[in-house]
C-alpha cells in the first residue's frame, strides 16, 4: 500500500459517522499535513454561491487569502472549470495569487456535490518546484471523493 493509499484509508477511518463539515475539513487538513512531507499550506477553500467566490475554509500553516474570485488563481480556476490544476511553478501561472512567498508549486483539487455542482477545493502548496505529480493528484482526488462523502 502505498503512503497516499493509507492516506485514503485514515480519512476514511476519521471521518466514519461524521457529519460536521467544518470539524471533517479541519481533521482533513491536519491529515494532510502531518502525513504528506514538503508542503507548506494545507486547505480548503468554499464556495459561496451569495458572492459567486471562494471564502477560506479550515486550514494548516500561515494566513491565507480569505476570498478569491473564479477563474482568478489556481484555486480560482479549479473551481470555475471543475479541474484538478497542478502547477509545477507557481510563478509562470498567468493569474497566480501569491498569499505566500514561499510558495513555489501548487495542486488545487476540486470537491463536487453529488449533483456535479461545486463544493470548494483542496488546495495544497508546497515550498519545492515541481512537488506534485499526476499520480499524486489522483490520489488527492480520491481523497476529495471520500471527503466529500461525509460531508454532501
């Protein structure tokens, strides 16, 4: 089993028979960030279907924007289009939102509803270039699924 694949299984654990978004998304996070080496902000941002943005959710590690547009960002830009981003340098990316310098690549991953409609995001941002890849993401992804599983 490998390291993302027991990550999956713990949040599965966690989270059994619990229903209370806010206190899943902060478990979630912490999860996150004790177990996955390299990242330097772990957490969620929610969407506000008053204001059309994202509001910061629970979270691990510095302060954070506490709104962001859609399509503005790599956050901003996973929620509007409901794709996961993995950018290898945060600098190159057009609509980069630096809420931390030390930041240097960033995977947001999208939460949907069960209807497809969205949630938020997952957003992890690591200190290091390049700290994410396509079977990282996957993974990322399903953790979302499970995620999302207790909370829709």
């Amino acid at each position: 089993m490998t390291e993302l694949s027991l990550l999956n299984e713990q949040i599965s654990a966690l989270l059994t028979d619990e229903h209370s978004a806010i206190a899943n998304l902060a478990n979630a996070s912490a999860l996150i960030n004790e177990s996955v080496p390299d990242l330097n902000w772990t957490g969620f941002y929610l969407y506000n279907s008053q204001s059309n943005q994202l509001d910061l959710g629970p979270f691990q590690g510095k302060v954070a924007c506490m709104h962001i547009e859609l399509g503005k960002g790599v956050c901003g830009v996973a929620a509007s289009t409901k794709k996961t981003q993995i950018v290898d340098d945060v600098s190159k990316f057009a609509s980069y939102i630096a809420c931390d310098s030390a930041a240097k690549s960033e995977l947001v991953v999208p939460m949907l509803k069960e209807d497809g409609s969205l949630y938020g995001v997952l957003d992890l941002d690591a200190p290091i270039l390049s700290r994410f890849n396509q079977s990282f993401a996957d993974q990322m992804n399903e953790f979302a699924k499970r995620l999302m599983s207790t909370i829709d």
